[in-house]
C-alpha cells in the first residue's frame, strides 16, 4: 500500500481533512487535520482515522500507523 493510497482513504474518511504522510507503505505516520475533531477527546479522533484504514490493517496490508490528529486551530 503506497501513502497516496493511505492519505486517499483518510481524506475520504475524515470530513474536511487535510492529511499528511511520511514513512513508507507498510509502517508509517499521519497527521489529520480537520475542523470535526472540534470537541473530540484524542482516543475519539484516533478512533475516526482508524476506522478509514481499518480494513488495510486488519489484512495485514498496513502494518503500523501512528497518528496525530488535529483541529487546524491546534496546527496555527
């Protein structure tokens, strides 16, 4: 799985986000940034992103995924 194919599904996953990636196709990292985190506790946000991804991980097809979840006031 490429990180395109990775920040694809979370974009469309999480309203509004703007998603970026590093690493590489099988273990990498995210940050998601979107204005419906507003309220959310962290678990509750990381929950959100998981859930986009969580078939590509439940194969094996994306090994690890670390995330930093984000209102874009907490990116400013």
């Amino acid at each position: 799985m490429t990180l395109d194919e990775i920040q694809t599904k979370l974009e469309a996953g999480v309203e509004q986000s703007t998603v970026t990636m590093q690493g590489d196709g099988c273990n990498c990292s995210t940050v998601v940034v979107s204005p419906i985190f507003e309220g959310m506790s962290l678990l509750a946000r990381q929950k959100m992103v998981l859930a986009a991804v969580r078939e590509n991980i439940d194969s094996g097809e994306l090994h690890a995924l670390t995330i930093k979840a984000r209102t874009p006031e907490e990116m400013a």
